[in-house]
C-alpha cells in the first residue's frame, strides 16, 4: 500500500508556483492576488480559510481576508462581490462556504465573475468544464487529478465509483474522471445517497472517491484487493484527548481499508492540502488568463 500523501505533493506544487511568481516579478509583472469572502465566525471556515491565507504567503501570492458580519444581508454582501469583480488588483477570490441561511448560495455563486472564479463554482466554468475548454477546474476535484496524475496511477479504462454527487466535489469529479484526459477514461459511477447496492458498486471498483460527509462509512469489506481509494471526507468529531477537543475524520475507515489498497490518501494530509495547491494554481491561471 502507498499512501498518496497529499502534504508532500502540495508542497512540491507551491514550491513550483513560488518560483513562477519570483519569475513574474524579475519581468515586472503583477503578482497574483488572492482574496478570501468568509461570513461569519463558523470554526471549520475560518481554520480553511486561514489555512488558504497561509498558503498565499508560502507561494509569494499577496491576499486579501474579506471577514464579514453573519448579520450582513443579501444585497451587502452581493455588493461586496461586485466591488471583487472591479477590483483590478484582486486576480481571483472564492466565497467561504457554507453561507448562512439567510443569504442564497446560488445567487452569490452566480454573481461572482466566472474570470476570478477561482473555486470553480460558476456554472460558466462548469460548463466549459464538460465541454473539455480551458477553464477554472473546482479546487477539491483538480486537486485529486494532480494527485493521481503525480502519482502516475493509471486510471484509462478502470472502472471509478464516486460516492456523493455535491456540486463542488461529486458531480464534477464523476465528469473529470470520465473525461478523454491523462487522469481520465474511466468509466464511472456516480453514487448518493438514493443508490441501491452501493456496496456491490464499491467491491468492483478500481478507483473509489469517497466524498459523503459521513465519517468512517467506507469499510474493508466494500473495498476489493488492490483498489485506488480517495478519502475526500473531513468531519469534526468531539475528541477531549485533543487539546482541540476534536479531531478529523475521513469518510473511509483508514485501518480496515488501507491493507487492502494499492494507493489511498490519508485523512488529514490527503486531499485537503491538494484543494489549497488547486486554489494556488487556479489564481496564477487567472492572472496569467487576464493577461
Ligand atoms: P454534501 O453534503 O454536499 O454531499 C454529500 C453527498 O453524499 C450527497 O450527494 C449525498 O447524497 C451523498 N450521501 C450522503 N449519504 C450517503 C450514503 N449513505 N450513501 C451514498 N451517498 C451518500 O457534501 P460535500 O460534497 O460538500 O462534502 C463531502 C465531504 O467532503 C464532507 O466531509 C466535506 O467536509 C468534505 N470536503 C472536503 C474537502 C477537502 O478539501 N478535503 C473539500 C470539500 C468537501 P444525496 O445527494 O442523495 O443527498
């Protein structure tokens, strides 16, 4: 078993952007910016947001932290955004999500321009995703194409199954794996919630993409000898030996399925840094693209 350790392979990728933007800079060009929206005090979104942060100081990027009120209404906030989309010294900037309940996602998705859309999230890019044009990939599903692709696993002609069909991880995962691309051709099954015989799906895949939310639900007996598992689940779990007083779990029960697999990412160090190097990637895409 190899673990796809996605610390390690997010690092050589900002390595490699670091040295593209002191590039830029030897040429007088911009250095990209990266801003960050995030409503409200919710734990979870300020520690990814921050971990964001971080990372545009790691690569040179310069950014901007847009922290606003949970009290903020709709239309400020849809303000907020089209002053983003003005800003000419801001490249690109993604919308922490979940929103609160009083504001539309959908809404707020669609009013951020599909040029600084660097989450992937505006169903412009969606779109040009599917038809294979260039495009702002969604972070989370890009970021586990560079890690299967700098992992050289084969995936041509294997059989995927997706677990969970979200907008932001699922869904668009199903369409990269099924794409004619190097990380591609496979034939893939994209499951939810409403699937019937999940586990018989599971026990004949190559290549599993767990991204359900639920943790530990992925177990030994779903998975067969030799399979690709990719563990995209993060959820918080009370844990008092933990100066936090939580720890992180996966959607696969690590211990049970490792053995079993050829290749498997850890839950943390997986996929969650590779959606940060996505993100560090698609906001140099977005400077680049603008000139
Ligand atoms: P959502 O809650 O939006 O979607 C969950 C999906 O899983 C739904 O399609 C749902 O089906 C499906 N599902 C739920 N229960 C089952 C089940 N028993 N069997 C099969 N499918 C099921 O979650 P997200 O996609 O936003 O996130 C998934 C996980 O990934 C979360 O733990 C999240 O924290 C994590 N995540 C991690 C990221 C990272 O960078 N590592 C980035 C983004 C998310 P249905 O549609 O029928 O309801």
């Amino acid at each position: 078993m190899i673990l796809l350790d996605g610390n390690k392979t997010s690092d050589d990728i900002k390595l490699e952007i670091a040295q593209r933007v002191e590039e830029r800079k030897a040429k007088g060009k911009k250095v990209p910016h990266l801003a960050a929206v995030i409503v409200g005090n919710n734990g979870a979104s300020l520690t990814y947001v921050n971990a964001k942060v971080k990372a545009c100081e790691k690569v040179g990027f310069e950014s901007s932290l847009v922290a606003l009120p949970e009290t903020i209404t709709e239309n400020e906030l849809l303000q907020k955004i089209a002053e983003l989309n003005n800003d000419p010294k801001i490249d690109g900037y993604i919308v922490q999500l979940p929103l609160p309940k009083h504001i539309d996602e959908h809404k707020v998705t669609l009013a951020v321009s599909p040029a600084k859309d660097v989450d992937g999230f505006h169903p412009e890019n969606l779109g040009r995703m599917v038809l294979n044009l260039p495009c702002f990939l969604p972070a989370t599903p890009a970021g586990i194409l560079q890690l299967l692709d700098r992992y050289n696993i084969e995936t041509s002609g294997k059989s995927c199954v997706v677990v969970g069909r979200s907008h932001i991880v699922g869904s668009p995962m199903s369409i990269l794996m099924a794409r004619n691309s190097k990380v591609g051709n496979c034939t893939v099954t994209l499951t939810h919630s409403k699937t019937k015989n999940l586990k018989e799906l599971c026990q004949q895949a190559d290549i599993i993409i767990a991204a359900l939310g639920k943790p530990e639900f992925l177990t030994g007996d779903m998975v067969k000898q030799g399979a690709v598992v990719v563990d995209v689940g993060i959820t918080r779990v009370d844990d008092p030996t933990k100066k936090s007083g939580f720890k992180l779990l996966g959607d696969v029960k690590f211990d049970e399925v490792a053995p079993k697999c050829s290749y498997i990412t850890p839950v943390p160090g997986g996929v969650g840094p590779m959606t940060i190097a996505s993100l560090m990637l698609n906001t140099l895409q977005a400077v680049e693209m603008r000139e």
